[in-house]
C-alpha cells in the first residue's frame, strides 16, 4: 500500500491510499426476493425428519453416535437439531465415567468425544487422553502415525481450558507429526491436513468450514448420501438468503454514496457482510446481520477518518459534536465531516425502526457505544499527536474499546431479541473473560497483520511496540508474547463457555465467532485493508453454487 501524505494549505494529512474495492455495487444487481431460497427450503424441510431419525435412532456404539454428531457440526446442520443433539450428549455425559471404564477406546474416538462434548459446554477431563502417554512422559510412538486420531486430536486441544498441560503437549506433538504426514497421506487427506493446519475448525468461520468439509465429505466412501444432500441444500438455502440480504446492503451504501465523497476510506461493504454471516450465520439471525454490517461499515469510514485523513483539531471538534449526537450541532463540524455525522445519526433512526417495538433502549446502548469508540479513537490521535508513547497496560485499555468489539455487538443485539435481555446486557457491562478475550483478540490480531503499514504513515504504536519498547525486546519476541495472550484469551472463551454457564450458549458462542472472524481476516495479513486476499472466500460464501 503506498504512503502519502497530502497538503491542502499548510495542512498534511496522512493519507494511506487505501486499496479500492473489488466489487463495487455488483451485489446491489440480486434480486432481494429470490425464489430459490423457497425451494431450498422446502427441499430442506423435506429432508429433515429423516436427519432427525437418524439422529434419535438407537445407536448401540458410542463412537457411532458421537461420530454422526460430529458430522452435523462439520457440515454445518447441527443447528437444526439444538435440542436433540443437547439431550444426547447430557445423556452420554451422564454415564461417561462409567463408559470409559468399561470400554478401550481409541484415540480418534475419545479425541471425537472430547471434542464434541466440549463445544457443547460439557467438561470432559483432559486426563482421557494419559493413556496415550508413555511411562517417560512423551506421547507413544503407537500413535505417531495414526493419521485420523491425531488430527482428531489435533482439533480437540483447542478446546482446552487452562492448566491443562497435556493438551499443550498435545498441540505441539500433533502439529508436528501432521506437518511430516501430510506429505505421506493421499491428496484427499493431504489437503485436509492442511486446511486443519492452517485453522483448526474451533477457530474457523463456520460457513466457510461447512463448505469446506462438506466438499471432503462427498469423496468419502462411506458418506451418508442423505446427510450430503441435506448438508447441500441447507447450504445453498442459505447462500440465497445472504445474496438477498447483500443486494440490500449493497444498494443502501450505494445510496448513502460515501465511497465518492469519501475518497480516502476502505470500501468495504461486501467485507463487512462477510464479518456478519461469521459472526451469525443461522437464518433467525438475518436483522442482527445487518446491523452488523451497517454498524461495521460505518465503524470503518470513521476509524479510517481519524487514522488517515482528519487533523487533531478537526477530531477534536467531531469527537465533541458527535458526544451530543444532534443534528443541531453538524455546522460544528468540518464540512466534509457533515455526511459522517449525517450517516450515523440516519443510522440511528433507521436502527430504532429496525426491530419495531422495544427498540429504544437498544438504539441507545448501540449510539454510547459509538460515542465511547470515537473518545478512544481521539486518544489515540492525541497520542500520535503529542507523540506521547502509551504503556502496555494503557494502550490496550484503549484498545480494547477501539476493537471496536464493543459496539459490534451493541448492534448486533438489536437483532437478538430473544436472545439478549436485561440480564445479559448486566453481564456484557460487567466485562466477563469472554467479552474481555474476543476484544483482546481482535486488538493485537488487527495490530500484529497492520503494524508495518502503521508504521510507515508514522501512526500511533500498535501493542507489538508497545511491548518492545517496555519489556525491551526484539520484535519477533514481542510478538511471540502477544500470540501466547491471544492464545491465553481463547482458553478464557473456552473456559467461560464450560457448563453452566451465566448466560445462553448461543450468546457466548458470538463473541467467539467475533474472534473466529477476526483470526480469519487478520491471522496472516490485513485481509481487510487488502480485499483481494478474501476474493475466493467471499466468492465460495456468497456466488459458488455447490453442485447438488
């Protein structure tokens, strides 16, 4: 990305030169009432009571049971069968001790047990897996080559909570052996191998996770050809469903028109969707979807207005107009700051008749959210400003809150009204683990893939300097540190999502989806900023019809 910087009079301003988008308004061209998802549907609908059956149907083994579950979870169904799937698995957690001292189960079974109980909140001991131990403290060499069990395995240690050594051990002793087998596998299993390796499924964006596996699946031998074409259609249901809601999108950002008059901001309206189905992907979810992607859009133009274009003293006088959130005030702010302030105050209006009744509190929980982003965001101007170098431990207090995964959620919940209440807004204010570590996650993530390009428009210090200059070491050491944290915040998420849990498990499993999503766009660059990078992904969630 090349660096600028642009005088207008005797002002610089810092300009990034931003990369435009790939897409343009092409989205906008779907029809927003598309037939095919009825039929889908009604397909889907047809299918399903014989899924259900086979789920529910007397299975004598175990490793049978645990196996198909895990196969709903794969292929992205299981959502369909919540309820079912719950009682099973309380049913075989009731009796685990005793099943597993009655039954010699191998690795790939126990490492499918564990992994499946755990995503439902059920806390299987680690110690199922010291018998794979030898008496010297190392994994035994019976095991060194059993490809499906240590991938299995592999896939299970992130899972783990902490304190839980035998999982570590477990995670560098897998990925190691993986890494040599891969290059011995078939094709087939080879690219799973990878893929695992690349992102394990428990931090993977579901949909895409579903399609990949469900293409792994159809080369399967033993596949359930039901189950497939189930598994198919319900993806391909939701593809229409998320086109609609895209060519909504698309034509609501071409109408506000801020990519013209906002030349130096990220155009990135398709991105934002694709962050929306990651953190919420089920059909009841399509309004908090939306709100997502509008709340996420105009996150961007304003991140991108105080990163890389405004001066200090036309933030200040945003940050102070914005506190009052009143169109009686926008002659206080820059002209070309007016369509911001326009666009977020229409936001507003449009969110509290978004959901109809009962909007308000929500419409004004989501607007101090943005508020709160814009004071922290103006920190951190001042600090580039001032040239002022934060602590560690004062950076990240502030950026926790310019993670912006205080406000997605605010919009987010609009959307959940069955969700979220009274008590589970208590609960988010009080800063749980799991809210803490989805934002910790998205701040040094986002700053470890976009610290060179901070550094060459002369921005204020990501975290990764932060450390360096505190603790006085290299970078590769400070950024090793801040994997571990990013590493000791998923285990918070796991932990906090262990039975029981303060709050439902479909609200914690969001805040781990935010982090999935932010460990899919940030794990190896700044897939946002260089939308190219997501191309394929966004066209296999959104345009690539599977064959069915």
């Amino acid at each position: 990305m090349a660096m600028q910087a642009k005088k207008e009079g005797d002002v610089f301003r810092p300009l990034a030169n931003f990369p435009p988008t790939i897409w343009g308004y092409s989205f906008a061209k779907f029809s927003i009432l598309d037939p095919e998802f009825k039929t889908y549907t009604k397909e889907v609908e047809a299918l399903k009571e014989a899924v259900i059956h086979m789920l529910m149907q007397s299975m004598e083994k175990l490793a049978d049971k645990i196996e198909f579950i895990n196969l709903l979870c794969r292929l992205g169904v299981s959502y369909h069968f919540e309820n079912e799937i719950e009682k099973q698995l309380n049913d075989i957690f009731i009796v685990l001790p005793d099943l597993l001292s009655k039954n010699d189960y191998d690795l790939y079974t126990l490492a499918i047990l564990f992994q499946v109980l755990r995503q439902y909140g059920y806390k299987v001991p680690c110690d199922v897996f010291n018998k794979f131990k030898d008496s010297d403290g190392g994994f035994k060499k019976t095991i060194s080559s059993d490809v499906e069990g240590l991938l299995s395995l592999y896939e299970a240690t992130f899972l783990s909570v902490h304190g839980e050594d035998i999982l570590d051990e477990a995670l560098a002793f897998t990925r190691q052996r993986l890494e040599t087998l891969a290059a011995q596998s078939s094709p087939r299993l080879a690219k799973r191998i990878s893929n695992a390796l690349l992102r394990p499924f428990h931090q993977g964006i579901e949909r895409l996770e579903a399609r990949q596996y469900i293409c792994f699946y159809e080369g399967d031998e033993s596949r359930n050809e039901t189950l497939l074409k189930f598994a198919k259609l319900d993806y391909s249901r939701l593809q229409c469903l998320y086109k609609q809601k895209l060519a909504f999108l698309s034509s609501w950002w071409k109408e506000l028109n801020l990519a013209e008059k906002l030349p130096y901001i990220r155009d990135r309206v398709v991105e934002a969707y694709l962050w929306a189905v990651g953190a919420h992907f089920e059909p009841e979810y399509a309004l908090a979807r939306l709100m997502i992607a509008k709340y996420a859009k105009m996150i961007s133009v304003v991140d991108d207005t105080y990163d890389a274009y405004g001066t200090i003293d036309e933030l200040r006088r945003f940050t102070d107009a914005f506190q009052r959130c009143d169109a009686d005030v926008i002659d206080e702010v820059p002209e070309y700051m007016k369509v911001i302030y326009k666009g977020l105050l229409n936001l507003f209006d449009e969110t509290e008749s978004a959901g109809k009744e009962g909007m308000s509190y929500r419409t004004s929980y989501a607007k101090e959210k943005f508020k709160e982003i814009t004071r922290a965001y103006f920190v951190e101007a001042k600090w580039f400003n001032e040239g002022y170098a934060p602590s560690m431990e004062e950076y990240t207090e502030n950026g926790l809150i310019t993670s912006a995964y205080c406000l997605l959620p605010a919009a987010s919940f609009i959307g959940m009204k069955n969700v979220v209440g009274t008590k589970e807004y208590e609960w988010v204010e009080s800063n749980p683990k799991t809210v803490i570590a989805s934002k910790l996650i998205c701040r040094l993530m986002d700053d470890k893939a976009t610290r060179e390009d901070e550094r060459k428009r002369g921005q204020c210090a990501t975290s990764v300097d932060c450390y360096m200059k505190e603790y006085g070491v290299s970078e590769t050491e400070a950024i090793a540190e801040i994997q571990k944290m990013c590493a000791n915040a998923w285990k918070d998420m796991n932990e906090e999502s262990m039975k029981p849990t303060a709050v439902p498990r479909v609200l914690l499993k969001y805040y781990v989806n935010l982090a999935r999503v932010i460990d899919f766009v940030y794990k190896y660059m700044d897939s946002y900023t260089y939308c190219l990078s997501l191309k394929g992904d966004v066209y296999t969630l959104f345009l690539g019809q599977l064959p069915i």
